[in-house]
C-alpha cells in the first residue's frame, strides 16, 4: 500500500540527500490525502486519494491542490508573495515533474 509515494519519497531523497525534511534549510514535502492524513506520519494515508502536495525548496513553497476529483485536476499555488525565485524553478520543475509521474502511478496504475 502507498507504493507509489514511497517510491516517489526515494527518488526525491535520492535528489536530496543531505537536506530533505529540513524545510528551514532547502526542501521539505508534505503529502496529504482527502481526509487530511499524512504520507509517513498516518498509517490511514491513501494515495490514490492525494488531496495536496507542500513542497518548501530554499526559499520558495508551492501549494498544489487537487480541485475537481472526478477529472483529477489540480492547481497550483505559491506562498503569499506569489512568487518563487528564479534560480529554484529548474530543481522545483523536476521535483513537480516527479511528484506528477507518480501520482499519475497512484490514480492511474500507469
């Protein structure tokens, strides 16, 4: 069960490896399924039910949500400022491109 993430967690601490989960330093990711439950910390946690994904990287946090469950749509939001800073959007367009390919895995099975 939650294969997918788990993969998913690997593949980014393999990006990441000195400072994942350290979300004053560099980077830092929240998954939460519809009930509210998080990915690593509630055992109830259900990917294919992923309801928002925090990503924190240096000084930049986009928000993505899922908005319309039926066509699986989700949008994207960054911190109040609605800025992010040009030298992450590199790292956080790979980190969206992976956390994308495996819940397309999560939803879809592909």
């Amino acid at each position: 069960m939650n294969e997918n993430m788990k993969n998913m967690m690997n593949e980014l601490r393999t990006l990441f490896p000195l400072n994942f989960g350290d979300r004053f330093i560099v980077f830092d990711l929240v998954v939460l399924d519809i009930s509210g439950f998080e990915y690593g910390r509630d055992e109830q946690f259900v990917e294919a039910l992923v309801s928002e994904v925090k990503i924190s990287y240096k000084s930049s946090h986009i928000y993505i949500n899922k908005i319309d469950y039926i066509r699986n749509w989700f949008e994207f939001e960054t911190a109040e400022s609605g800025a992010v800073d040009l030298e992450n959007i590199e790292t956080i367009g790979r980190i969206i491109r992976i956390i994308g390919r495996h819940l397309n895995k999560a939803v879809y099975g592909e």
